[in-house]
C-alpha cells in the first residue's frame, strides 16, 4: 500500500509543481486531481479486494499543509526500533505562485525497481527475443491463460502460464499480434530470429 499511495502523490505532485507558475492551476489541475484519486482507490481496492468505499474508511486522514487542512488518504507502516514509514495522498494545494522555483521531481518512493520494471528495462522481448520497442502485455488474471477446449494455446500464453506471470515483455511486433490474436510474425531460428514472411521467402 505504501508504494502505491507514494507513486501516486509522486507523480500528481511532479505535474503540480511543474506548472504552479500558471494562473489557473486549480482550474486546470482539480479534474485530474479527482481521476487520479479514483484510479487509487479502485487500485487499492483491487489489491486488498474490499469496496471503494472501504478504502476511504481505512485510510481517510486530514492532512495539514502550512495551516490548512485537506482531505486524504494516509497509510503507516510501523517498524521495531525506527520510525514508521508514512505514505499520503492529497494535502497539495494548487495556489499559483508566480514566484515558484521549479521542482517537478518526483518525492523518495518507498521500493527499488519492482522485477516486471527490471525486465521492462532490459530492452528484451520475452517471446523472440528481439530489443524493438519494448512493450508490457498483461491478462486480468492467470485463470485467463487456461483456455479451455482442444485448440492448441498460443506459445506467449504457454509460456505466460508456465512463468505463472500476468505480464509479458515483448516487442512492438509481438504485441500486436498477441493483442489482435493474429499468428505471430517472428519465430527461433538457428540464427536468431526473423519475421516468417522472411523464412517463407527463403524457403521459396
């Protein structure tokens, strides 16, 4: 819970701060302070499966920001012998400063590099193996890659289901073809891997 409350009021802050020199700042940045705070409870909610409801209840707190009071969210986490760790959502005003000194960088988040974030960053697809626009597929739920019937799965969903992983790195090609369930251009061969309009040319 800490790592999504703090990535959350990471970024809405970055974009904050990045423009607190405009004039209509509040205006501007109310709607989407709104959508984000959605996106967290619904998030929140899906991880300790409770209502959204349930999650304002848990962690609903008053922030107090320079002697003003807002509405939030707080999660605590404490620790033997140090001080707990604090996560919070809200408490930023959206006041227009004209004399504000840029800081849109993002606050200490409370985790290194999550493992899909690891492979994301090692450029890599995880079903042909190329380095070309690295993407993320994701199912709803593993019980998604038990298709049942006597059709054949699709390697990326055999290997998907044999990693037990609800994400897949893959490239810009593979992505569409799992995406649009078309069969897959690239494929191993003893030399690497090529599109199989390729394999077909040479076979030709």
């Amino acid at each position: 819970m800490l790592t999504i409350i703090s990535r959350y009021q990471a970024e809405y802050r970055g974009l904050v701060e990045y423009y607190r020199l405009a004039h209509d700042l509040s205006q501007k940045l109310t709607r989407l302070r709104w959508e984000m705070e959605r996106s967290l409870v619904k998030t929140l909610a899906a991880k300790l499966q409770i209502p959204g409801p349930q999650v304002y209840k848990r962690y609903r707190a008053t922030l107090i920001v320079k002697g003003k009071s807002y509405k939030g969210l707080r999660v605590t986490k404490e620790r033997e012998g140090k001080k707990p760790l604090v996560a919070e959502w809200g408490g930023i005003p959206l006041a227009w400063n004209i004399g504000a000194t840029l800081n849109d960088q993002p606050e200490q988040i409370w985790s290194t590099h999550s493992e899909l974030e690891e492979r994301l960053l090692a450029d890599t697809c995880e079903y042909c193996g190329t380095h070309e626009k690295c993407q993320v597929h994701h199912v709803r739920a593993l019980k998604d890659l038990q298709v049942k019937g006597r059709r054949p799965k699709p390697r990326w969903m055999v290997l998907m289901a044999a990693r037990q992983r609800k994400a897949m790195v893959v490239c810009k090609t593979c992505h569409e073809d799992i995406t649009w369930g078309r069969p897959m251009r690239r494929q191993e061969t003893s030399t690497g891997f090529m599109h199989v309009k390729q394999v077909a040319e040479q076979e030709d």
